[in-house]
C-alpha cells in the first residue's frame, strides 16, 4: 500500500510540478510536500481509481491526516474494510 501510494504521489507531482518529488518518510508533513490543496484533492482521486476505495468517504467521521505516516495508514485501515465489504 505504502509504495503505491508514493508511486500516485510521484506521478503526479511530474505531471504538476518541475524537478523531483519530495521525499516521502512517516513524519513528512503532507502541507509541506509542495501539493495545493487541488493536488491533494486529485491524488485522492487518483489513488481512488488505482485502489478501487475512498477511505475519506467511507469513514465515519472526518479524518485529516497530518503526516505521509498517518496517511498511510489510514489507507491501510479502510483497505481492510473495503475488502471485507465486497
């Protein structure tokens, strides 16, 4: 899940910004990658399409994760669910 999701990340950041994407470790900030919040809202959707689930509309409850670690693995939480549902 990890690496698809850096992979979605990366390719978009080519297709949207000039020079190589940030790194990507547990404790990067997601504001402080450089994506607006149009690209954090089109990442959302690509990673939707690549994944097949959208865990921000399937939560209960607003979510906003600070981190590239707690993005993760709020992805890797609703993975489960998704799976569990079909």
């Amino acid at each position: 899940m990890r690496e698809k999701i850096r992979t979605v990340f990366e390719e978009l950041w080519a297709e949207q910004e000039e020079g190589p994407a940030p790194a990507l470790a547990d404790d990067t900030v997601l504001l402080e990658t450089g994506l607006d919040s149009l690209g954090f809202a089109i990442f959302v959707a690509r990673l939707d399409e690549e994944l097949g689930f959208d865990p921000f509309s399937a939560a209960e409850e607003a979510y906003y994760p600070q981190t590239f670690g707690e993005f993760v693995a709020f992805y890797e939480k609703h993975a489960g669910r998704s799976a569990a549902a079909e």
